[in-house]
C-alpha cells in the first residue's frame, strides 16, 4: 500500500515537471522567433539586422532615397536610413563655408548648412571687444556687436560712484561724473557745485557748522579771507565794466556770513538757492537824500567763481537802485540780476562755469529760474544797454 502511493506521487510530479520544461522550450522557440522585418512585416527565421531597435532582413535594409539595400556605412534622419552619398544629395550636406561633406553634425542659417567649427570661426558675428565668435546672447552698439560680459565690462559706461557698469538710466552732473540715480539718496549733494560727494567723485567732503555740505575739491578752492573777496569784487567791476556796466562802488561793502545769518539777514526773502543778499541804507534830511550805502552779503568758504557770479547778481541789485526810481516786479527784478550773473559766466569756459549756468538754466524757482529765463530770451540777443533802458522805463516784463 506504501509503495503503490510513492510510486503515483513520483509519476505525476514528473508529469508536471515534464510539462514545464515543454512550455520552457516552446515559450523559448517563439520568442525566438518573434522578430519581425521592419520592412516587409514577415517573421525573421534566418540571419537579420538590428538597426537602432529595428529588425530588418539583410536585403530589406534599404536607404530611403535610392531603395538599395545598405551595406555599409549609413546616415540616419529620423526614422529614415541612407547611404552615406545619397544622404548628401537628399539633405544637401555641402558646407557652404568650406565646400566639404558635412559627414557629423551641423549648423544650419539661411538655408544653409555649416559644419560646426566651419560655422562658429566663419559665419558666427564676432565680438567688437575681444574678437572671438559670439554663439549666445549679445549686444549692439555703434554698428558692432558684443558678447554681453564684453559689453559690460569694457563698453558700458561705469558708475563714478561704485564701478559697477551704468546698465539702465543713470545721472550725468555737469562735470561729467555718471552714477546710478539710487546714489542720490546714499550721499549728500555739495552745496557749492552739485556734486555727490563721495570718496571717487570728489574725494569726499566736509559739513560746515551751518549745515552746508562742501565737497573736498570746492573746500580745498574756497576763498577764505576777506581781502581776497575784495580782490574778486574788483574782478568782477572790471568784467562787467568792458560790458558797459557801471555803479558808485564808493559806498559798497562786503561781508562773508554762513548760511544762518544770511538766512537771519534775507528775512523772508531768504530761499535755499540764496548765495548773496544786497542790504541798502539810505539816509534823508528834510525830505532829501543824503546818504545811501551798500552791503552784500556773501556766502562764506565757497570757490572764488561762485562768489564772484554772486556778486554780479547782486551789483545789479545796486545798479537798479542808484539808476531807477521803479519798484520792479520781482520776476523782473531777480531775473535781471541772474541775466548780468550770467553774462558774466559766460566769460569762462570750464565746467565750474558750465554748472552755475546749467544752474541757472534749469532753476525751478518761479522768480529766480522762470524770470531769468524770460529775461534772457527777450535781451540775450540785444546790447546791455536796452536792458538797461528798459529797467528804467518798466516795473514788469
């Protein structure tokens, strides 16, 4: 009984077995034979070719363009196959540099085609800075071209301030120093020339007791004594004198005062664009004058240029009490004396000269600025004298 039941266990577990190694063999029969040719669909039974994950009877691997079997060497494009000649003829694979056979890979522009380093040394623009070949992104400028770090680096104008390159809107002041506009709010103005003042633009700086910024080179010019006021006073008389300009200067005087006490002296005709102030004294008996006397009030510590326009300005003030009996509009007034303050600028050609016209120029004061200009427009072709005539004749323009 024992041995009849091992003897059927063991005949069935070799049936089993026996059906595996069958499914094993068959399974492993058809998978062989599973390949089929690309081009004709039929199974491969024989030898075959594996292209790029295709199968193919050898005489069924042909080039797309002649439909002859390839043997060799091929081309690929996409999904198509050719012999190396026929994918010259099909794709036009000639550079058009060099007039070769583009074999590898290529560059194509213009419905032309370039080997590589045909391309980039020959067809590629080149860099106006430093000449080699610019394959990305670039600039234009004056008519050349540049690779964008070139053209930061070497054609973009820097910043006076920081050194970095100007890459957007920037400032320009008069002396020609250009700087990012978020500078203005990081360093204070000199009070004399406009400047920034920074270690790079005007090697710093100095803050008088009255609260004026002075850059250092307007602090290393600025007249400091009184006798050489006096000097420039004289200077001035003599300028305008060859203009036709003439004044008592027997009782005028002068005073340099910081910015309180001209700001304490000018009263309510002070403004933050006042440099100078005229004070006039006059004396009567029994109805008569007798004595009248000037005092121009000066800024104090400012460049010999500055002071010297200042007091043009303010001589005009003198003229137009010892020649006229009119109470003048203001605008009329202050922009006659800014005209003569002008006249004499226009004597110098430098940039500290350049900035107190440009100063004047584009004032914003509605008296100051607007009268100046008005008055420059009507008399800045004409004699002196007619402005001189008209003062006498006119209270407003």
């Amino acid at each position: 009984m024992n041995k009849r039941l091992t003897y059927g266990y063991s005949r069935y577990y070799q049936t089993i077995l026996n059906i595996i190694f069958l499914f094993l063999v068959f399974s492993t029969v058809l998978l062989a034979g599973d390949k089929r040719c690309r081009f004709c669909g039929k199974l491969i039974t024989g030898s075959y070719l594996e292209v790029h994950g295709y199968y193919y009877h050898p005489e069924h691997f042909l080039c797309n363009a002649c439909e002859k079997p390839i043997q060799g060497e091929f081309n690929k494009d996409g999904v198509s196959f050719y012999h190396p000649t026929c994918f010259i003829d099909v794709k036009g694979l000639r550079c058009a540099s060099c007039d070769q056979i583009i074999t590898g890979e290529y560059f194509e522009a213009n419905d032309k085609k370039y080997h590589p380093t045909c391309y980039r040394d020959n067809i590629l623009p080149r860099c106006g800075w430093c000449d080699e070949p610019i394959e990305d992104k670039y600039f234009d400028s004056d008519g050349k071209q540049y690779h964008d770090w070139c053209y930061r680096d070497h054609i973009l104008p820097k910043c006076d301030i920081c050194g970095k390159p100007l890459e957007e809107r920037y400032l320009e002041d008069a002396f020609g120093n250009k700087y990012h506009s978020q500078h203005t709010a990081e360093f204070p103005t000199c009070d004399n020339c406009g400047r920034l003042i920074s270690d790079r633009t005007s090697r710093s700086g100095v803050t008088y007791s009255d609260g004026r910024h002075i850059c250092t080179l307007c602090f290393q010019s600025a007249i400091k004594n009184i006798d050489a006021y006096y000097r420039s006073f004289d200077k001035v008389n003599q300028v305008l004198g060859k203009m036709g300009f003439q004044v008592d200067l027997s009782q005028v005087d002068i005073k340099p005062v910081d910015r309180d006490q001209l700001k304490s002296i000018a009263g309510r005709d002070y403004t933050d664009q006042l440099r100078g102030y005229c004070n006039t004294r006059t004396q009567f008996l029994n109805g008569n004058l007798t004595e009248r006397s000037h005092t121009i009030y000066i800024l104090n510590d400012v460049p010999e240029l500055t002071i010297e326009s200042t007091m043009a300005h303010e001589l005009m003030h003198i003229w137009i009490v010892q020649n006229t009996k009119i109470d003048h509009q203001a605008i009329l007034e202050e922009g006659s004396c800014n005209y003569l303050s002008y006249l004499y600028l226009s004597e110098y050609n430098n940039p500290d000269s350049a900035y107190l016209i440009r100063h004047l120029m584009e004032s914003s004061d509605p008296v100051y600025g607007e009268g100046f200009r008005r008055v420059r427009e009507r008399f800045g072709q004409r004699p002196l004298n007619m402005l001189f005539d008209y003062l006498k004749n006119h209270s407003t323009l």
